[in-house]
C-alpha cells in the first residue's frame, strides 16, 4: 500500500480517486494502534487489513489486560508463538460507511517450544462489551465457524485444539 501522499504527488492521483479504492488515514483516526512506539511504526499499521475500529472501552480495557498480561503469562515457556488476530465484521460504519466495525474482536496462539506445538488458545470479545472471552483454540475455531458462517481452520490444525 502507498501512502497517500504519494499517491498525490508522484502518480498524480487525486484524494477523491484514492478513496474510490482504498482507506485513508482520516478514517482510522481514534483507532487502536498502542503496541506501537512511534509515530510511523503508527501509521504503518494503517491498511485494511491491518486494523479495525474496536471500542475504546474494551481496547482500554479487558482487550489490553488480554493483550499486556494474558498473553504474557501464556507465552512463558514457548521458545516461539504465533498469534493471529481477526474481526468479525458488523452491522455498522464509520468513516461515510467507508470502515467496518466489527462485532467481535479475536485472538489465536500457538505456543512452540523448539519446533513442536505445545499448547494453544483463544479469546474472543464483542466489540460493544468490556469482557474478553478465553477458550481452548478449538473452542474459538468453532464460535469462527458459526460468526463467519464457514468453516475456519486456524494454525493448519497443526495447534493442540484443547
């Protein structure tokens, strides 16, 4: 993705025509980007698939004590985990309806030591409510495939699914 302005200035394109096909940065303002510690590392984040608009309550709230001391806990003893991190999209917008807002925020680990999968898991949050959900990677997989109406796979089944 190039930066906007970028796109204005050496191809010659106009704001109005960049937001036909892509978000700008206006329309992630207010979004959580706090794991980052600097301006650009900020904006690198930037893209649409990269970041959604979650509640501020729950980002300031039970999703950073997941995300800052959770997660933490859980990855003591891994020598690597992999984390993927999604959204459900919902019913509303923002932006001129140009972003999504999600309805349920999630999170799946995997926790390696050496090059074998050790354990796994999950959390999922309603994006209106201050409570995050933990479950076994199987549980998460199986509340995915009923949010997304389709079968969800995550980790390659090659996690611990409990």
């Amino acid at each position: 993705m190039e930066r906007d302005w970028i796109l204005i200035e050496q191809h010659k394109f106009t704001l109005d025509q960049i937001k036909q096909s892509q978000a700008v940065p206006a329309d992630y303002k207010g979004c959580p980007c706090g794991h980052m510690d600097n301006k650009e590392s900020k904006k690198s984040t930037y893209t649409l698939t990269n970041v959604v608009p979650q509640n501020s309550s729950l980002n300031d709230g039970q999703w950073k004590v997941y995300e800052r001391k959770t997660m933490i806990e859980m990855t003591k003893g891994c020598t690597t985990t992999y984390v993927v991190t999604g959204a459900v999209p919902g019913e509303n917008y923002i932006s001129n309806k140009r972003v999504n807002v999600p309805s349920h925020i999630w999170s799946a680990a995997c926790c390696l030591v050496g090059t074998e999968p050790r354990k796994a898991w999950g959390a999922i949050a309603e994006n209106d409510k201050n409570k995050v959900e933990e479950l076994s990677l199987g549980e998460l997989e199986k509340r995915l495939t009923d949010l997304y109406k389709g079968e969800v796979t995550l980790f390659n089944n090659t996690c611990p699914q409990k």
